[in-house]
C-alpha cells in the first residue's frame, strides 16, 4: 500500500509500491483508492462542514458542498483568485511519481522474469537428460525381469513334473505296499479250507470291522476275478488258480460271519436306539450288496410285519367283528383311519432311516414296498371276496353290488394312501403302478361284474313289482273284473320312478369306471358296455310295459266280440247283452286311458335316458372316435323295439274307439233321425242324440291322448283318428234314407262333428268333413238342382252317386235316369 505524509501541502516525497501489492487477489480500484485517500478526506469534511452551515439558505448547493452564492461574493470581497479544486495538482503530482515507480517495479518484474526462463530452461535440459536415462534403464529391467519370468517357468515346469512323478512313485509305492498287505491276508486265507482262526488281529478287532470289511471285499473280488481270468487258460495257470478257490471259499464263509455279526451289532443298537451305532453299521454293510441284506433286514423286523396282533387289529377296525356284515361306509371309515395310522408309522420310520442309512431312498422304497405288498395286502385279501359270475351271491346278502362297492371304496383309499407315501417319500418305487397291480386281479373281471351286478339290480326289480302287483291283485279281488272294468288295472304299469331308479344305478357305475380306469380308451369302452346294460333295462322295461297295455287293449276288444249277437233276441237276452256291451266299452275305454299313461310314461322315460347321455355319457365317449356315435346309434336301437309296440297299441287304441263310436251310432242312431214325417211342424235343428253321444265320448276318451302326446306323435294319431271316423260316418249314414229335413238333420250332425275335429289340428282332416258338409246338401235341394251343387267340387262325385241313391225321392223323382249324363260326364 503507498504512504505520505498527511499534511495540506504537496509532497514530493516518493511512493514506496511493493510488488506483493500485485499478488493475489489485485484490484486497481483498491490501489487507486489508497493512492489517492490521504488527500481527498480533507476536502470532503470542508464541503461537509459548509453543507451544514448554509443548509437553511434555500440556495444551490455545488456537488462539493460550498454555497455558490456564498463563494462568488467571497471573491469579490477578498479581490484574490482561488483554484476551484487545489487537490488537484497535488494529485497529478502523486501519479507521476506513481508511474516512475510503476515502470520501476515493471523492470525489476522483467529481469526477474528473465531469470527464471533461463533458470528454468536450464533445468528443463537437465530432467530430459534424466529421463533419457532413467527410460533406458527401465527397459533394461523388463528385459532382465522377462528372462527372469521364462526361468522360472522353466523351473516351475520342471518342478512340477517331478512332482508328479513323485506323486506317481508315491501311488505305486503305496499300491505295491497294499498289494503286499492284501496278498499276505490272501496268504492267511488261503492257508486251509475252513481255517479262519490263524488270520491276522485285522479280521477279529471289532474296531476296525470298517477296513477288515474293505479289505476282505477287495480279496475275494481280486481272487474270483483270477479264477474267472484262469478258466480258458493252460492247465499250469489253472493249477495255480485253484489255489485260490480255497482263499476264495474262506473270504465268502469270513464275509458271511462279518455281516452276521455286523447285522446282530445293528440289531442291537436299533433296540436302544443308538443311532449313531446303527449309522455305522449300515455304512459298513453297505459294502455288502450294496448295502441290500442290512435295508432288507431293518425293513422285515419292522414291528408292523411281524407283530400278529397288528394285523388282526387292521382286520378288526376295518371289517369290524367277526360274524358282522360290513358296509361301505364304515369301511371307508376303517381304511381312512388305518391308512392314517400306517403314513404315521412310515413317517416316523423314515426319520430313523435318514439318519441311519447312506441310501436312504433306497430303504424307502423297499419300505412303501413291503407295506402295499403284506400289510396292505393281507387286508385287501380279506375285504374284497371276488363273488362267482356263475353263482353270485343273493341280493339279500347284498349282491353283486356290495362286493363293487367295497372294491370301490378300498380302491379309492389305498390310491390315497399311494400319494400320502409319495409325500412321504418312497425312493424310485413306482408306488402308483404298485397300487394298482394289487387290484390287478379285480380289474381284470370288473366290466363283467358291473354289468352282471346291472343285471341282478333289474331282476330283483322286477321281482319286487311282480310282487306287489301280485298283492295288489289278491287285495282287490275279482269283483271288478267279472264287470269288466277293472282290465287295465290288473296289469302293472310303466314307473318313471323305476326308471329313474334304472338310472341311478346307472350313474353309480359310471362313477365306479370313471375310479377304474384311467386311460381314455378303457373308460370309453366301460362306460359304453355300463350304458348298454341301461339302454336294454329300459327298452326291456317299457316295451314289457307297453305289451301289458296292449294286452288290455287285447282283452277289452274280445270282450266287445262275445257280446256281439243277433237280431232275433228277447227283450230279457238284448237287456243283458246291452249291459255286457257296456261293460266291455268301459273296459276298452279304461284300456285306452291306461295305454296313453303307458305312452306318455313310456316318452317320459325315454327322455330321462337321453338327458343322462347327454349330461354324464357324452362327455366320456367324445375323446374315442366312432364311441359316441356308436353309442347313438345304439340308443336308437333299443328304443325301436318300444317306438314298434307303442305304434301296434296305438292302432289298437283307434280300433277301440272306433269300436265304440260304431255301436254308440249303431244303438242310437233312429230311423226317423234323418227320415221325420211331414206333419207341419218346426224341423229340429239340434244335433241327433247318436251325434250327441259319439262327440262327448270322443272328447271324453281323447282327453288322455291330447295329455300323453305330443309332436308329430300327436298330429299322426289324431289325423289317422279322424280319417277312420270320417270313414266310419260315411259307412254307418249309408245305411239310412234321408229326406229334406232329415238332411237338414244330417247337415247339423256334420258341422258338430267338424267343430269337434277342427282340435285335432289336422288341416287334411278339416278338409274332408268341410265336403261332408257340401256333400249332405243333396239331401236338400230339389232334384233339378242336383246337377249345379258339383260343378264347384266334382272331387265328391262318386260320394255323391251313393249319397243320392239315399233320398227318399231316389226313385219316385227317377234320379239315376235324370243324373246319367251327369255321371257319365264325371267318368
């Protein structure tokens, strides 16, 4: 920082300006502001001390404070000039000598600047010539280190050759130490045939059982493979060999006994449950077979397997007590619980085997495996009893169908048994295929036992309705039916029930082939010899049904026969044949209500049937080609023999109520009805009381047809009903002479019979009673009229001929000559 002295007037003095004033951090501002601060001050305190002195003059102020005024009035006063600014020379003399000092310390700044270039470039010169020495030294030491790096990979090489050759050496040393060792035991053991007792401490220190085991082994292994090596050898080689026959004999009889002993150290063990002995042991006799005779022999002491009193109680908790029937769900129960008690006992078994066995897998497999085949199988042999095909046993002890029950049930279990010892863990065992291979036997004959147990089902069935009906018959008597009207209802009819039965039988099979059969093609073909059983029950049932119906049918139309008589009766014998007759239309009639129940019953049956293919069949028959199909067309089969009798009972059913309609018109059809006498009274316009009679009782009996069909069943009955009615009237008016007003009468009876028939919904039908009712009107219009009524309709001529021939006036009005031409013409 540049000092001065701090007086008013100019000095000269020089500035002392130091060359760390421009280090750092320089700033002009601050040099410039020191420079020049030590003269400014005073003259910023004069124009603050005169601000404050005219402040209240309300005049203008210079910007350095002085009162202009105050100033220029001054001057005149005084007559002397004064500078404005007298700072102002001492400032320019302070910058000169600011600037001789600057271009000083700029001088000084260069020569030293100049200095160190040389200084530096100097130095410079002498690092690269260090560095060139240095960078020349170094690749030396690569060079030196490389050769360095390949010696001692020479070295290292050659290291580890004789390394390994005194490794080898080291083996063979070792091996040739073994072989001697091994052949000197060979020595002892082929001393003399059955001579163990000279054998070295090795064979009998029962601490060293391990490397006795280890090394017996690898002796009898080495002597039978030189006599194997020896047989197609020289007779010398033999000779020698069969030194070793005797070593050979001697090590199998030592090896035995070590096992033996190391099996009875095991034993013991496992009695105190010593663990880690029996771990030993089984690792040492693992050498033998694989370890086989010890897994073996630990599985059979297993106390399941010997202990007689558990295998009677698995028998008593699954079948109960001696001499009691079991059934199928308290052996359900018994097997859950048993199956459950024997995961348990496996699981526990199996903790021991981990810690025990080095081949635990092993030893489970063998476990799972004497399980299924002696416990599980000792109950099986008594639960399931394979009934005789030739011989079954009677329903009353439960039939064919408690022994598939119970095999459906111990199946079931004993699967889920199978997958409880899969968790568990069973080694490699094919536990699944074992389980199946114990009800192998079973399966073999099941779709036979199925189908017979079906068939036993039905006939006990059958036998029961037998028997009811039989009771039915002897509690009513015989009253009824010596009047003829108890025919139908002496026969049995057809049961949805007990076709809905059929079918739960049914579906408990399908679900016993499902349990069964596991691949697609077995089931399909079980399924499909279960469902036939089903198609022929039902078809068997119903068409035996169906018959039954006919046979009423049968019955009431040769009752109808025997009182069919002559015309020359008393008035006592046509009394009693026309209550006979009546009695025999009751029974036909009682037999065609009970043929359309058997029909509609019959369809109802039908339809349950196809429903339960389509719900529980299908699905199983769909992943078989040709099953499906097979099974439809089946289905259709066994149906038609039903579909043949339900169409002969339905023809029967028309005869007899065509039967009845022909003796209602027969008995009450008058003379008079269509012939009344002219004596001036009104024409009576209602229907005749045989028209009256025949319409109610075919609104009456057709009730139960309209009920039991439907469909096309429905429209082909009822148009062949009405065909053979439209028959039957053209047939029974043929016997009558009609005039006018008895066509009047005639016209009347036609419409009621139309309205009547028009609900059968047969257009065809309709048609033909519409020109029954044109046809009548030639019993009304006068003869020469006759001629016009078929220009319209000349369909009806031939009817028409005959129903001319039918007016009273036939012959008096000599029609057949007057309606020749028309006639011809027709022709």
């Amino acid at each position: 920082m540049p000092e001065r002295s701090k007086s008013s007037s100019v000095s000269n003095l020089p500035l002392i300006l130091d060359i760390d004033d421009f280090k750092g951090d320089f700033s002009f501002d601050a040099l410039f502001g020191n420079l020049v601060n030590e003269l400014l001050p005073s003259f910023q305190e004069e124009e603050a001390d005169t601000a404050g002195g005219h402040g209240l003059g309300g005049t203008e102020a210079l910007p350095n404070g002085h009162d202009r005024a105050s100033s220029d009035a001054a001057k005149f006063a005084q007559g002397d000039s004064i500078p404005l600014f007298p700072e102002v020379d001492a400032l320019l003399s302070l910058f000169k000598d600011s600037c001789k000092e600057l271009i000083d310390l700029r001088k000084q700044v260069d020569g030293r600047l100049h200095n160190l270039k040389k200084e530096v470039s100097t130095q410079d010169a002498k690092h690269r010539k260090t560095q060139t020495e240095l960078e020349k030294g170094v690749d030396g030491l690569f060079d030196s280190f490389a050769r360095l790096d390949s010696r001692i990979s020479s070295v290292g090489q050659t290291a580890a050759k004789i390394g390994d050759h005194l490794q080898s050496a080291d083996a063979q040393r070792e091996t040739a130490s073994q072989t001697i060792e091994l052949v000197k035991y060979l020595m002892e053991f082929n001393s003399s045939p059955g001579d163990l007792m000279e054998l070295s401490p090795l064979f009998s220190d029962d601490s060293r059982v391990a490397e006795a085991a280890s090394i017996a082994l690898k002796l009898r292994s080495f002597a039978e493979e030189d006599i194997a090596r020896a047989v197609p050898s020289v007779v010398g080689s033999a000779t020698a060999s069969r030194g070793l026959e005797v070593a050979v004999a001697n090590l199998q009889e030592y090896c035995n006994e070590l096992e033996n002993r190391l099996l009875s150290r095991f034993d013991a063990a496992s009695q105190r449950r010593e663990l880690s002995t029996m771990s030993e042991c089984a690792k040492i006799l693992s050498q033998f077979n694989r370890g086989s005779s010890a897994m073996q022999h630990y599985v059979a002491t297993r106390p399941m397997f010997i202990d007689v009193e558990i295998m009677n109680s698995d028998t008593r908790l699954v079948l109960g007590d001696q001499g009691s029937q079991a059934s199928p769900s308290n052996v359900a129960r018994g097997l859950s619980s048993l199956y459950k008690e024997i995961t348990d006992t496996v699981r526990k078994e199996a903790a021991t085997i981990m810690a025990v066995f080095p081949s635990p897998n092993d030893v489970m497999s063998i476990l799972v495996q004497r399980v299924l085949e002696q416990r599980v199988t000792a109950l099986l042999d008594k639960l399931l009893l394979k009934p005789s095909l030739v011989n079954p046993p009677p329903m009353e002890e439960g039939g064919l169908l408690l022994y598939l029950r119970m095999l459906a049930v111990a199946y079931e279990k004993t699967q889920e048994l199978a997958r409880e010892l899969r968790a568990v863990g069973c080694g490699d065992l094919d536990v699944e295929g074992l389980t199946e291979s114990l009800f192998s036997s079973h399966m073999d004959e099941y779709p036979e036992h199925e189908q017979a147990s079906l068939g036993q089902l039905y006939q006990a069935k059958l036998d029961e309705l037998r028997a009811e009906n039989q009771n039915v018959s002897d509690s009513t008597g015989t009253i009824g039916r010596s009047k003829g009207t108890s025919v139908a209802s002496s026969h049995q009819q057809i049961s949805v029930a007990v076709v809905t039965e059929f079918v739960r039988w049914n579906e408990e099979a399908l679900t016993r082939c499902t349990l069964f059969s596991s691949q697609p093609a077995t089931l399909a073909a079980n399924v499909k010899a279960v469902f036939t059983c089903l198609l022929d029950q039902v078809s068997q049932y119903i068409t035996d049904g169906l018959e039954r119906a006919r046979d009423s049918l049968t019955e009431a139309a040769a009752m109808r026969e025997r009182f069919v008589l002559g015309t020359n009766l008393s008035r006592r014998v046509a009394a009693a044949a026309a209550s006979a007759a009546e009695a025999a239309a009751a029974a036909g009639e009682s037999s065609f209500r009970s043929f359309m129940v058997a029909v509609q019953r019959c369809g109802s049956s039908v339809a349950i049937v196809q429903q339960y293919f389509a719900n529980s069949i299908s699905r199983l028959l769909l992943p078989v080609d040709g099953a499906h199909a097979a099974s439809c067309e089946e289905m259709a089969a066994a149906m038609s023999s039903a579909e043949g009798a339900a169409y002969k009972g339905l023809q029967q059913c028309i005869e007899t109520v065509m039967a009845e309609v022909e003796r209602l018109l027969s008995a009450e059809q008058k003379a008079t009805d269509y012939r009344s006498p002219d004596d001036g009274m009104a024409p009576d316009h209602r229907p005749t009381n045989a028209c009256t009679r025949v319409v109610a009782y075919l609104s009456r009996v057709l009730e139960a047809a309209f009920t039991a069909l439907e469909g096309l069943n429905k429209q082909a009955f009822l148009t062949e009903l009405g065909n053979r009615l439209y028959k039957g009237l053209l047939n029974h008016w043929q016997k009558f002479t009609f005039n006018p007003s008895g066509g009047l009468r005639l016209k009347r009876d036609i419409t009621e019979y139309g309205e009547f028939v028009r609900s059968f919904n047969a257009p065809s039908v309709d048609e033909k009673f519409e020109l029954l009712g044109i046809l009548a009107n030639v019993f009304i219009v006068a003869p020469e009229s006759l001629s016009s009524l078929f220009e319209g309709t000349p369909s009806i001529r031939k009817d028409a001929q005959r129903f001319i021939q039918l007016r009273e006036d036939y012959k008096s009005a000599k029609l057949a000559s007057r309606l020749s031409s028309l006639w011809s013409g027709s022709s």
